[in-house]
C-alpha cells in the first residue's frame, strides 16, 4: 500500500491577496496518510518570513497565526532540513504528494528556486486534490476545501487556515477521490 503526503502551507498576504512571487511561507503542515485517509504521521512548524516580517493585520486575523508565532520561528532555509529529515524514512512508500489546489505547489517551487534548496519533493508526482475532487463529482468548477467537506457530509474539523488543520482536513477527502 502506498501513502500519500498531504501538505498546507500559510502565506504572507493583505486583502486581497498577493501574487505568489510577493507571498511568503509563514507555516508549513504535511499530513502522511495511508490511501484509506488514515494519518501515520505528521509535520508543523511556523517559518519566519523575510521580505516582509511584519504581518498585516489581515493575515493575523485570516491564519491566527500571531506575530509571537513567526518571530521565534526559523527561516525556511533553516528549517527545511528539519522537514527533510522528517521526510526521509517516508519517501520509499509515498505514491506523490498533495494539496488543495496548484498554490501550495507554486509557492514551494518558488521558494525553493529562491532560497536555492533541494527538495525530495520535486521529483514527485504532485495531485491537486481540488481538481481531482471537482473531477470525481462532476462539479462544473472546483470548489473550496470548506464547501467540498460539506459536498463529502463532513464538517471542518478545528481551525481554518492553519496548515496542519487544513492538511489533516483535505486528507479527509482523500478516500472519497480515489475511490472513484
Ligand atoms: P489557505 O491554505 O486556504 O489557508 O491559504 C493559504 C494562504 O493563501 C493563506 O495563508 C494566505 O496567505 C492566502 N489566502 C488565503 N485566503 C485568502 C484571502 N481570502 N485573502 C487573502 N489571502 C488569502
Ligand atoms: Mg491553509
């Protein structure tokens, strides 16, 4: 059997958002999931931006991720040895990894060109669950995590816009996609 990585990232951003070149990883949660959607282990850490360390008020408020939260954490060229290392004893048993959508995907790809670092997740095949979930119930445009859930009978389970909850959350649907 074969798992998958679930991953969620949080961004610098204002309302309105930002274009991705201008956002910033400010946490990163990965979710590991056996196909049934059961989690056999998981990643969490908060990452400390540097184009802009101030977070607007909006961000705070989107993410609850506090000002304290980023300021105390690493950079991601710091910390992405961590996760690498976190990663390593997975890798031989991971089917690709995962998210909601193509963001995630293209704010990690950014970073990592810019901050110049290697990624085992490169080589890997990556889903966008969204797409893949639109697909599997014939939804004539992709919807959001929140509205999938309720489309799935499943609630929102803890808060929304934190990378770990929107991992573990997006993992949930998991079973549903590849089911059909
Ligand atoms: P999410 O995984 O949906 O929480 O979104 C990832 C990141 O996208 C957030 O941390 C924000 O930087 C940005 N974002 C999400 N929703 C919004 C929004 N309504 N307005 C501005 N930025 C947003
Ligand atoms: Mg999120």
């Amino acid at each position: 059997m074969r798992n998958w990585l679930v991953i969620d990232l949080e961004a610098t951003t204002e309302e309105g958002g930002w274009p991705v070149e201008d956002m910033e990883i400010i946490e990163i949660g990965a979710s590991l999931v056996a196909v049934d959607g059961h989690e056999l282990d998981h990643f969490q850490r908060f990452v400390r931006p540097l184009r802009r360390p101030c977070l607007t008020s909006f961000c705070r408020e989107l993410t609850h991720i506090s000002q304290a939260n980023v300021d105390s954490a690493a950079t991601l060229t710091t910390l992405w040895p961590q996760f690498e290392r976190w990663l390593a004893p997975h890798l031989g048993n991971l089917a690709g990894w995962a998210s909601w959508g193509d963001y995630d995907r293209r704010q990690f790809e950014l970073e990592w060109q810019r901050h110049d670092l290697r990624s085992s997740l490169r080589p890997l095949p990556h889903t966008n669950l969204k797409q893949r979930f639109a697909e599997a119930r014939k939804l004539k445009r992709a919807v959001g995590l929140h509205t999938a859930l309720q489309l799935a009978g499943l609630a929102f389970q803890g808060q929304q816009h934190r990378a770990l909850e929107d991992a573990r959350n997006t993992a949930r649907l998991l079973p549903l996609i590849f089911a059909t």
